[in-house]
C-alpha cells in the first residue's frame, strides 16, 4: 500500500512541510485511521448514489458458486470426456458435483430473466430519479445473473462487493460508476437494507442465510420507517433448508411473522409479487426516501423519562 496520497490538483506541495494529515497514507491505514475510512465507506458511495441519481433498490442475494446453464454444461461435458478416457473416483466424483450444479444452474437463468423483467418495469415508471435498481453483491452467481440481467434490460445495476484475501473481483454486468468495493461488512450492509425496497432470496449458503436473516429482523422489529418486501425464491430449495413452523410452535416468533416473506417458484410469479409490492411505494410516505439517494429513515426509539 502506498504510504502518501497524492494531493487534490492544483494544491502545491510545499517544499520542506509535512503533508497534510488526510495525504498520509500510514496514517489512514492505521487504527487510528479507522473512523475516516468508515466515513469514506459512508460519504463516497453516498456521493456517487447522488450524482447517478438512485433513489432506492431491489436487493438479489444468493450463492457465488451458482453457473449460467452454458458454464455448467460445458464443464459436465467436459468431465465426461475426462471420464470416457480415464475413469477415476476422482473424476466421477467430479462428475457428480457437476451434475448437481448443472441441476442449480437455473437459478441463475431465473435471477437473470427477473432482473430482465423487473428493471423493464422500472426503467418504465415516471420518475425523475431511477427507481427500484437491481443491487447485488458484485460477485458471480446469483450475484452476477442479477447484474446481468438487469444490464440486458439497459438499466442501471448496482454491485456492493467485499474487500476478502480469498475472494474474486467484480462481475462485469455492474454499471461502472456503481461498482463499489467495502472493506467493512457492517457499512456494505447499510447501503444493502437502507436503500432496499424489496429483496429477492435466491438459494445460498452462509452469507445469504446472514443477510436473509437480517433483514428480517430489520422487517420484523420495524426498525426502519418503510416497507422491505422479502422473497425467498424456490421452495424446493428453502423448504428443507429452514423450516420456520418450529419457532411458531416454540413461541420464539409470533403467527403474523410468518407473513415477513413470501415464497416464489418462477421469474413471472416472482415479478408480478414485486410489481404488486411496489407499485403503492412508488411515492413514499417520508420525504427523505424521495430523494437521491433515498436513504430510509430510522424509526426513533421513545424516549424515557429520567429515573428519580
């Protein structure tokens, strides 16, 4: 990592001087560094949220390690060529995850032809900032078919990656000037639900159980003064995976919190939910959410009276 920052243009360096402090690149990296680079995760994408003119999102959330159907094909052909040749366990043991991904592969063909339908839908509306812009996590899979889609729509498309040792770059479906890379979950968690009008749940693993679970807990404890309508798309994949009735029964959640998400089985029905759900949030209740970008408020908690 560089240890200086260049200065804004224009401003001399004076010869002899120390730079400034905000120039000093072992300064910002440090620990004592940390709450400016929290800041900047905050004020930059807000910056470059105004000047794209983006009020609010559809979140896609889903596996990385899903393929397009073309991918996954390919490499189940060509493990059975492999096969065909040299018939090893490991090959067939291969061929077997191959196939199963093969089996995935059209949740990302799904998350691709919703992100179609809906950004179509949204580019249509009437509106003097872009509304309800398909968001991912900027990586591949579900992330990427998200993008993509919405990218063949001709719409804008957002993608909210994270800075890991071990993880891959952007996908290249994002709109440039809406490709942002976090190094702080928590901030690249903030633009995901505070911007969100609705979130599609497409299958995944750990990180799309955490972000699902949540934004439930956002949706339920009504901590945010708007509406998040959540999708959980495939019930042939999330049935098994969460079984929700047994929290009802343990009395951990309520009857009614039942009703936080829906389950959806195909690109139309899961558009037509989403049209349904946003069309009566199309002019919000908060002036803050009409803005650019429309960052919702936080309900206030009450306050209390001072103990004598």
């Amino acid at each position: 990592m560089d240890s200086e920052i260049l200065p804004p243009d224009g401003m001399p360096e004076a010869s002899g001087h120390q730079p400034l402090a905000y120039m000093m690149g072992d300064f910002l990296h440090s620990p004592d560094g940390r709450p400016l680079r929290l800041l900047a995760e905050y004020l930059e994408p807000l910056r470059r949220f105004r000047r794209q003119r983006i009020q609010d999102t559809v979140v896609f959330f889903g596996s990385a390690r899903i393929l397009s159907t073309q991918v996954a094909n390919q490499q189940l052909d060509d493990l059975a060529g492999k096969i065909k040749s040299n018939p090893t366990d490991d090959l067939h043991a291969q061929h077997k995850r191959a196939q199963k991904a093969a089996e995935w592969s059209r949740y990302y063909e799904d998350a691709r032809e919703l992100a179609r339908l809906h950004t179509t839908w949204a580019r249509s509306l009437k509106a003097p900032r872009d509304r309800f812009v398909v968001c991912s996590g900027g990586g591949p899979g579900i992330m990427e078919a998200a993008n993509r889609g919405a990218a063949e729509a001709g719409g804008k498309t957002i993608g909210l990656n994270i800075f890991l040792p071990f993880e891959q770059g952007s996908n290249p479906y994002i709109t440039p000037e809406l490709n942002f890379t976090f190094r702080y979950f928590f901030m690249r968690k903030f633009w995901f639900a505070y911007l969100a009008k609705a979130m599609v749940v497409f299958p995944g693993g750990l990180g799309t159980l955490d972000e699902t679970f949540e934004m439930l807990t956002l949706v339920q404890t009504k901590k945010l003064s708007k509406q998040i309508e959540v999708l959980l798309y495939g019930s042939e994949y999330w049935n098994p995976i969460i079984n929700f009735q047994p929290l009802v029964d343990w009395g951990a959640i309520s009857e009614d919190d039942l009703k936080l998400f829906t389950f959806v089985n195909s690109p139309q029905e899961a558009f037509e939910e989403l049209k349904r759900r946003l069309e009566p949030q199309i002019q919000s209740r908060h002036a803050q959410e009409n803005r650019a970008p429309g960052i919702a408020r936080t309900r206030n908690a009450p306050l209390r009276k001072p103990e004598v």
